[in-house]
C-alpha cells in the first residue's frame, strides 16, 4: 500500500512539479483549482484596519495595564455570538462517539468495520474512524463496550445510567510554532544534510535536544466536559443549584452561552472545530481554510468597537441606556439589580442589539476567552502589526504565568468592566459560570 501512494505522489509531483512551458519562462503550478474561501456560517467578516487600541475612559480601577496605542489587524472572521450550549455539546456528542467507536473497533467485532479501510480491505494505519458503519445497541461486545463507558453502578443516581464524564476526553496533536522558530536548522552544505540545534520545551516540563520536526509536535489529552459544579462553586452563600443541575444539558438553554470552559477546554475545542471543517472540506475537494482559534486581544477589541474607535461601548455611545431608557446588555446595573436588564444570571445569545460589525454581545452576558497570557505591560513591548503576547503554561507553572486576557465582562460585572478597552484576568485551567468564549477565524486572502 505505501508502495502505491509513493508511486502516486511521483507520478503527482511528474505531472505538476514543473509545469509544461518548453520556452523556460515561468508558468506557475498548473492544474490548481482557483479558491474561494467559503463564507463560515453564523460569522461576521471584520475587514482589515487600523484603530486606537487602548482606554476611551478614565481608569477607575487605577489597573494602569493598558495605554493608547495604534495598532494595524488583519481581516478575519468572528462568531457573532458566543459559542452556546448546543454548540459545544455538538462537540462533548463527537469525542463521546468517536470513544465508543474506537473501543468497538478494537474489539474487532464481526461483519462490523469501525475503522475506515484502503482499496484492498486492509484498515489504515493510523486507524481513521469509518462514520458509516451503523452501531448495532442489541449486539453482545458492543453492550459490553456502551456499558464501559457509563458511570459503575455504585456512582449511579437512582439507577441511572448516564455517560461517564470523566472518560471524555479529546486527544489531539499541535504543532508548537513558536519553539520551533526558536532552534536552528544547520545545513552542512559538503555532504547535503543537517542537523537541528536547541532545546524544546516538553509537556511534562522537561527540556531536550531538538531531534527532527517531530519534536515540535505536542501531543494534548483534554478532558472536555464543562464543569457543572462552577455555578456553585463560584458564589458562596447563594442558591445557585438549579443551574448547576440545569444549564448545560437541559433544551431550554440551547442557546444560552457555554460557561464551566477552561482556557485549555476551549483551545481544544478551536482544534476539534478546524479538523471538522477541514475534514469536510477535504471530502469535496476544497483546500484547507484558516484554524479556528481564540482571539487575539487585539482582534478583539477591534472586532468589540464596530469600526467606532473611540466609543466606549460597543454601540457607541457612553452609557449603558438607549434613549428609551432600556438597558444595552446583560450585567450588573445600578447597585446590584441584576434583573434590571432583564436576566438574572447568562440570557440567550442575541438578545440585545449587535454592533456595527453584526456582533452580539460584546459586552456583558459572558466575558470571553482570548488567547493571549495576561501581562500588565504587554502593550508596552508588543508590536503595533497583529500585536500578541502568548504563553503556554505548563501545569508546574507558577498561577502568575497561568493568567489569560477575558474580555467583555459579563451578567455579574459592572459597566467598567463592559467596556471595549477594559482588561482583565483568569487562569486557564479555572473554570468560572461567568466565562465563555467565541472563536475567530483568520481571512485567506487581502481584503481592504
């Protein structure tokens, strides 16, 4: 079977490596489809610019973590509303399924192929998951495999029988960018090799030698459930059960923003989201697009203005009323009268008026993930072009190197903490009832 795709890939590269001119001048690649990058669904474009990034207001928490700064962004897309409920149990649905499958595969269970297979019958190596082969419930191994993965029956609450959540967990693969531009690769130009020098951080905390382009590639196991518990955990001395109990699986808060997400929940979820897209893609014979990912404090705070550099609010104006007297977003008006613009706690996506970009929520409801590590002084040794400062902590890290940027603020801030310029912090491994996120993808192509 190799031998087969290594013919193949000749034969490919033969056919298209150098084009067809016979008069030496340069043709290009021939035979590429021209692309179009698929407009994403539910996503805003925000076009490329410059703006003011940095305090439209007074600082009344004397944070002194930010100052005004021009900076330039690429064009991208964004979700117009944060991920909600159903979106990312689409996601917890595929890792509890492509579990399943997996073990059913394993267990090698007649006339049944869970594992896709080439064009001799033979499964392929690494096993890919085959989507169209139906799971038969009344079938002897396969009870036994669906049993496995549900709590045992000493942890079960009246005699229920749910999925254990302990046992989602996702695992995927990541090319390290930022340590791999840091070794060096030295050619040895006598005898046509080379060799790679520097050190890579690993995920267990130690240091080696870098030995080849495998070393940069970081293997993550996540467990991706949301933590239910959070809306307990994070208000004591206050009856938060029903949402605990509630909020994440129940149908009526389908379109409700997903809380309970750490930094690293909802990293894994961006990968999940890019290969599923890819994937499809791939299956129709279009290109590759952009990785979904968090954004960039910058992009956000671009993407939060609407194309009004100096508001301080996402609808423009510097209060948090319209003219009618109603209340723009969802969070703590007046002196703690939550239920003044209309929740109590998180409230549907969309609900209040979107930006000049078509986003919704950009301030209030949840605050946001972004992707960027927390650093008081970060727009003072950042870039002005696509500013970022990232840090990927590792467990053994101290809580300070932990810290990553939220935006927004959220049902249980007060106006300071809405506004577009406004930083603050959580840890990427906590999880809070009042943080969420939304993902962005970059644009392919130029776009002014």
């Amino acid at each position: 079977m190799k031998k087969v795709i290594l013919s193949t890939l000749i034969i490919t590269l033969l056919l298209s490596g150098c084009g067809s001119s016979k008069n030496g001048e340069l043709t290009g690649v021939q035979g590429r489809k021209k692309f179009f990058e698929p407009e994403p669904m539910e996503m805003a474009f925000i076009p490329a610019g410059n703006f003011m990034m940095g305090p439209s207001d007074q600082d009344a928490l004397f944070a002194m973590n930010s100052l005004s700064k021009s900076v330039t962004v690429d064009a991208f897309w964004m979700d117009q509303t944060e991920i909600t409920n159903n979106k990312y149990r689409q996601f917890v649905y595929w890792v509890r399924d492509s579990i399943l499958r997996t073990k059913l595969g394993e267990a090698s269970i007649p006339d049944r192929q869970y594992f896709a297979v080439d064009a001799d019958g033979n499964a392929i190596e690494p096993h890919v998951l085959n989507w169209d082969e139906k799971i038969d419930p009344d079938e002897e191994t396969t009870k036994g495999v669906m049993e496995e993965m549900l709590y045992p029956a000493e942890e079960r609450f009246n005699g229920r029988k749910q999925v254990d959540v302990r046992k989602l967990n996702y695992s995927y693969f990541k090319v390290d960018y930022q340590q791999a531009s840091k070794a060096r690769y030295v050619q040895d130009y006598k005898n046509g090799t080379g060799k790679y020098e520097g050190k890579v951080a690993n995920l267990d905390g130690t240091r080696t030698d870098v030995k080849d382009r495998s070393s940069f590639i970081m293997h993550y196991v996540l467990n991706i459930y949301p933590d239910t518990l959070c809306w307990i955990r994070d208000f004591t001395y206050s009856f938060n059960d029903p949402q605990a109990s509630l909020y994440f699986w129940h149908p009526s808060f389908d379109d409700y923003p997903v809380v309970g997400v750490s930094w690293s929940q909802a990293t894994a979820f961006s990968h999940w989201r890019t290969d599923f897209m890819n994937s499809a893609l791939r299956q129709n014979g279009i290109a590759d697009v952009q990785d979904y990912r968090l954004p960039l404090e910058t992009e956000w705070e671009y993407a939060a203005r609407g194309g009004l550099d100096l508001s301080m609010y996402p609808w423009g104006g510097p209060y948090t009323r319209n003219y009618k007297g109603c209340f723009l977003a969802n969070f703590k008006p007046l002196r703690g009268n939550y239920i003044d613009d209309g929740n109590v706690y998180a409230g549907k996506v969309g609900s209040y008026e979107p930006n000049e970009y078509g986003l919704y929520d950009m301030s209030g409801n949840v605050a946001e993930w972004t992707c960027c590590a927390y650093q008081p002084s970060a727009y003072i040794f950042q870039h002005d072009l696509m500013p970022n400062y990232e840090y990927n902590a590792l467990p053994q890290d101290p809580p300070v190197m932990k810290r990553k940027v939220i935006r927004g603020g959220s049902w249980k801030d007060i106006s300071y903490f809405l506004q577009t310029s406004t930083r603050d912090y959580e840890y990427q491994d906590s999880t809070k009832s009042y943080v969420g996120f939304r993902n962005v993808r970059s644009y392919i192509g130029a776009e002014l």
